[in-house]
C-alpha cells in the first residue's frame, strides 16, 4: 500500500476535500426537496378533487328556480338564473367565436395553460408598470369558478394551472366549452349563457346577433361591474373591443364588425314578481309535495295563461278601485280552471304580491255564505229530488235556528229551481235538515272541500270557512259533468341542464256525480245567472252557470261559474274581516268573475251547456201547473190566518 508521501498532491488533496463536499450536496439536496416538498404541500395541499362529468354541471350552484309557461317562454325567476343548456356545436358560430376571441384566442391549441399568453401578458404589465392584460384560459376561469376562491394569490394559480390540466385531459375541448358556456357567470344573477341572453335581451342565445354576442362576451371580466352599466359608454367601449378582436382573428369581416358596432342594443326588462307571485309560491309548496328531495336548480314548467293571468288580475285591481272604496272593500283573490284537465290558468292572491304574500285563493278560509248551496241541492238531486220539486218559502225554526231571507220577505210556494236562483235561506236550509246534514257535508267533501266541516243545519247557507280554491275546484265537477276536478299547477319539472324530474301523470278521471244530475244543476245554476242574484257574470252569449254567495254582516262576497271551457271562482272581501258596505256576491264578485273570463272565451264560439235552458223554459207546464195550486193554497192558507181563523 502506497504511503502517504507517494500519493500525488492534488490527489490528497482532492480526498481531504471529497467528504465535505459530498456532505454539503446531500444536504442541500436535501434541503430543497424538503423545501419543494413544504412548497408542494404549501400550493397543492387540500386542493379539491375533480368530480365525475355528470356532477362538473351542477356543483356549487346557487339556489336558483326559473318558471316558465307552456309554452316555454319564462314568467319570472327565484334566486339566481341558470337558465337552460345549451351546446357550443348548436349555437351559431358568431355566438361562441366572440367568448374565445374576448377570453382564449389559444383556447384549440393549449393544454390548460397558455404559456405564450402568459409571456405575452407579463410583457405588456410590465411595459405599462401595471396589470393591462391576464393570461387565464377559459379552462382555468372554469376551474375558478367551479373550484377555487377569486383570491389573487400563488396557491390559488398554482392549483387553478393544475386543475385546468387535469381537467383538459378529463373533457374534450367541446366538453369544456360547453361546460364554460353553461357554467360562467355573466352578471345581473345570470349563470350561463342562455340565462344572460334571456336577461339582457330577452331571446333565445340561437338568436343573438354579433353585437349581443359580443356585450354578453364582454361581461367575464367584470360581471358585477359591466351589467349594471350594460348601457353606458365603458360597457359599449368593452363591447368594441371583443369586435375588434373577433375581426383581427378573422371571426367576423370588417364589415361586420363596423356594422355590429354601430347597432343599438335593446335591453330587456323585467317584470316584478307582482305580476304572478302568489301563484308562483303556490308553485313552489307543490314541488316539496312532488319531489322528495328537489335539486338547488329547478325550471317549472306551468300550466299558466300569462293572457289569463293579467286579465285575472286586472278584472279584481279594477273591480276594487271602482267599486271597493264606497262598498268598503279591499281586497279580492281569483282563479280560473281548464275544465277539461284541471289545469290552473289563472291564479290571483291578492291586489299586490309585493305588499302582501299571503294568498287569499289558497290560504284564506272564509265563510262562503249562499254558494255553498250548491252542495245542497245537489244533495238533493242525488236524494231524488228534482228542480221542480216544491217547498215553502216561509218561516222556520230548525232545533231553535231560524234562518231569514235577505231582505226578509218570503215568497210560499217554489221550485228549487226557483229557491236556488233567488238564493232563498228558508228553501235551502228546509232541503238540506230534509235530506239529513251529513249528506251535504259528505258531498261537498266529495266535490273537493278539505277545510273542517260540521254537522249542524246552518251549514246549508255556508256557516263554515273554506277557500277559493276548494270552492273553485267543487264547482269545477259539475263543470265536467260530474267528474273528479283535480287542479294543478305544475305541468313538469327540470334540473337546468334539461333532465326531466317530474311530469304531471295522465290518470283517469272518476265519476263522483251522476251525469244527468250533473245536467239538472247546470239547469238550476244557469238560472241564477239568467234570471236570479248572479245576473252580472253574463258576457257574450255563452250559457253560464254558478252562484253568488255572501256572508254574514257582508264580510264576504262570492261568485263560483263555469261554462263548457272553464270554471272560475272570485271572492272579495278585507283581510281584517271587517263588514263591507252590503255587498252581495251578485254585485261585485260577479262582475269581477265577467271581466276576467270574458277574455278566456275571445275567439272561441259560444257552446250550450247541457240541461242550461232559455229563463222561458226552467219550468214544463206541468210543473207550473202544480206551483201555482201551491201558490193559491199558500195565499188561502194566509187569508184564513188574517181572519184569525188560526
């Protein structure tokens, strides 16, 4: 073995040296894998997961329900707006080339991250001292707006270039852009681009032109700030800009862009949920009723008459600010029901949604007063009488009730025919303890009432509380000859991408009234509108049937109607109960009832109702013959009793 004085000297050297420096590596090496390591950990620690597909397009929503009519056009919107999906390859090409040329001209050719965006954008910072331009791929903004927080810091461009990697290799650049044009916020509560184009323009994203294309593209940047001055000159300038650009990237023509920059834009707008607020709650309490468990985005599909519905509410705000300030009357609620599905199209809780959200179609329980003897005499019908069956109009007393006509006169012998059009309390309370009181209340739960109802005699003049809405919906099985009325609202129900959640079922329809008693009340019930109390709901030569009804003091003032097409129901009154200034059903509730459903028939012919008859033809001869025998001997009977001879 060479001794130490044979060994060169740089080779000694070279070995005295070796283990530090080695040393020194290692732990430096081990230095900055420990601090790539805590800087890994630093940016990348607790970042989210990427989800499956399917969940990319509903995750951190925002509750946001959209109803819309039958005919796809939307009424109003709760929460934030998302909107339906649309697809980047259906959409005409001008409407997406004005997103990548305002956000990611690269968008085709990178990855997730645009590094030749990025060198562009630090040069152009740098040049002006200060931020001019941003370098984010609409897959990063994605990846924000899905993910991540808005915070400007390291970690969250750290984990926003990861994740848009990841997510690059996950999707299709299609796939990508679809979720981008679904899923971006574009201002004024509008996820999306087919719930801005709705918001801002009020079409369809098929049909926005180059110049909307490019201010719906221009509001990424700054959402909050562009929409609010969507019609001010710093919107309009950022608008020229996208137009610019589509050009320079030869999206667009010169000409085009010229042309779409000089074009005025016409901005939507909106109308307040006064319109049909009550009905839209109504709505919404339905869906907790139909779907268990309901997505945070729902679009409603509903079965409203937005023609219907403004003439609702229209007929009741005119009939109280005409007729309500001297009769002392305040408020009023209304509906009107598709007699052939039961479809709700119409429905009008109240003067002003805004002012009050209690629902007096729905919600408020009122005494009915004469409209509930619809319930008894068809009772009576069922019971085997007949509307030309006789019974006195006089004085009684029913286990120490005597009920009084209003006016108190009382008129002997009468049909019920005649009892019911002249809505005469002794006739109709006689009839009904006659037939037994359970039967009436066992219909009339039959036809639909819901609300609490009790066995004793001055139930038959409408002692009990209910709502419009049972009312509307009883009236509405003799509008179908006797079949089950079962109203809706809700004719399906959505997420926002376009999965049907639920559909109203087609069921068939039982018989809870016999047809041809069916028909008899419609021959008594036309009566009252031809001939009796309920004269004021007559429009345009169409056979009409119904009641009015008022409660006791006047607190309350009804009219339930129907033709072959539709039934409606009114009632007007206070919210505070107090009496109004004697007003009758037959007085305002009626005309009201006309207003509104005379625009429900425009356009359509005139059709008989079965058993509705001409006023000359409510009796045969037979039973005018037999009525007047009673009538003689009922004036006999009281010039016996004048004379005192008892």
């Amino acid at each position: 073995m060479p001794s130490e004085a044979t060994i060169p000297h740089g080779r000694s050297a070279l070995m005295r040296w070796a283990p530090p420096v080695l040393k020194g590596v290692g732990t430096l090496a081990a230095t900055g894998l420990m601090t790539f390591g805590l800087l890994w950990n630093t940016l990348f620690a607790q970042m989210p997961v990427l989800p499956d597909k399917q969940a990319l397009w509903t995750m951190n929503r925002e509750p946001a329900v959209e109803f819309i009519d039958t005919q796809g056009k939307t009424i109003s919107i709760r929460g934030f707006r998302y909107g339906r999906a649309v697809s980047a390859k259906a959409l005409p090409k001008h409407v997406v080339d004005a997103f990548i040329a305002a956000e990611d001209k690269r968008f085709r050719e990178h990855t997730g991250v645009d590094m030749w965006a990025i060198i562009r954008a630090t040069m152009a910072n740098a040049t002006k001292g200060h931020t001019v331009q941003g370098a984010s791929t609409i897959t990063q903004q994605l990846v924000k707006n899905l993910f991540l927080t808005p915070d400007q810091t390291l970690k969250r461009k750290a984990q926003e270039a990861r994740l848009a990697g990841d997510l690059e290799r996950m999707l299709t650049k299609d796939e990508i852009l679809d979720l981008y044009l679904n899923r971006i916020y574009l201002g004024a509560g509008a996820y999306g681009l087919d719930a801005a184009a709705h918001t801002f323009f009020d079409k369809a994203p098929a049909d926005l032109t180059i110049a909307e294309s490019a201010m719906l593209a221009s509001f990424p940047k700054a959402p909050s700030r562009f929409t609010q001055t969507a019609a001010t000159a710093r919107a309009k300038q950022r608008q020229e800009y996208v137009l610019r650009e589509m050009a320079q990237e030869g999206f667009i023509t010169a000409a085009q862009r010229d042309e779409a920059s000089t074009q005025t834009l016409a901005f939507a707008k909106g109308r307040p949920d006064s319109f049909t607020g009550h009905a839209l709650d109504y709505a919404v309490e339905r869906v907790q009723d139909l779907l268990p468990n309901p997505p945070p985005d729902m679009v409603i599909k509903l079965s409203l008459d937005l023609r219907l519905q403004e003439a609702a509410q229209k007929a009741v705000e005119n009939g109280l600010a005409t007729m309500g300030k001297d009769r002392r009357a305040s408020e009023g609620a209304a509906l009107i029901l598709d007699n052939a599905t039961g479809a709700i199209r119409a429905m009008v809780g109240g003067r002003n949604y805004l002012t009050s959200k209690f629902n007096r179609a729905t919600q408020a329980r009122r005494q009915p007063g004469s409209s509930f003897k619809m319930f008894v005499y068809a009772a009576a019908l069922e019971d085997g009488m007949t509307p030309g069956t006789v019974r006195f109009d006089m004085p009684v007393t029913i286990q120490n009730w005597r009920p009084r006509n209003y006016g108190g006169e009382y008129r002997g012998a009468v049909t019920l025919s005649e009892a019911m059009a002249e809505s005469l309390n002794t006739v109709a309370a006689q009839v009904g303890y006659e037939i037994g009181i359970p039967k009436v209340t066992a219909l009339a739960q039959r036809f639909g009432i819901k609300s609490p109802l009790h066995n004793y005699p001055s139930i038959t003049l409408g002692s009990d509380e209910v709502t419009l809405f049972e009312m509307t919906k009883a009236f509405g099985v003799l509008a179908k000859g006797g079949l089950q009325m079962s109203p809706y609202m809700i004719e399906e129900i959505r997420n926002s991408k376009g999965d049907l959640l639920y559909t109203n079922p087609a069921v068939a329809v039982p018989r809870i009234y016999p047809e041809n008693l069916a028909a008899d009340m419609n021959s008594m019930l036309t009566r009252v509108v031809v001939a009796g109390t309920g004269g004021g709901a007559r429009f345009g030569g169409w056979d009409i049937a119904g009641k009015t009804g008022t409660s006791q003091e006047w607190r309350d003032a009804w009219f339930i109607g129907y033709t072959t097409r539709f039934v409606g129901g009114v009632w007007v009154g206070n919210d505070d109960d107090k009496p109004m200034a004697k007003v009758t059903g037959g007085e305002m509730s009626s005309r009201i009832w006309a207003a509104m459903m005379a625009p429900a028939h425009e356009g359509i012919t005139p059709e008989a109702l079965p058993g509705a008859k001409r006023a000359e033809e409510y009796l045969s001869t037979e039973d005018m013959d037999r009525l007047n025998f009673y009538r003689r001997l009922s004036s006999a009977f009281a010039a016996v009793e004048a004379r005192g001879g008892g």
